[in-house]
C-alpha cells in the first residue's frame, strides 16, 4: 500500500506543479495587466515539478519495518 502512495505521488507532483504554476502567473497576468506572466508561471511550475519528481523518485525505499 504504501508503494501505491509513492507512485500516486510521482504521477501528481508534475501536472500539479505545473497547474499551479499557470494559476498563479495568471493570476498575476490580471493583478499587472500584462500577458506573459502565465508563460513565466507554466515554466517555473514544470521546472519545481521536476524537481520535485526527482526527488520523489530518488529517495530511497523504505520497507516499512521502521528500521
């Protein structure tokens, strides 16, 4: 089960960062008046979803027997 969490996680971290990513710089796209900032906010969110996988990715398995 907790292998499950580890994958569940890897497959949300880079779609979810990267939503975020866009939300925020629209949502600055409409604080500045400008039409760029969502471009800046899609790359910066798939850059932290990348790191973020890696890192998920990259830890080392536990085998849950608290050792």
């Amino acid at each position: 089960m907790l292998q499950f969490g580890r994958y569940l996680q890897i497959g949300f971290a880079l779609p979810a960062a990267t939503l975020l990513g866009w939300f925020v710089g629209s949502l600055l796209d409409r604080r500045f008046h400008t039409s760029w900032l969502y471009m800046v906010g899609l790359i910066v969110g798939s850059v932290a979803g990348f790191i973020g996988l890696i890192r998920i990715a990259s830890k080392p398995e536990s085998d849950g027997d608290g050792s």
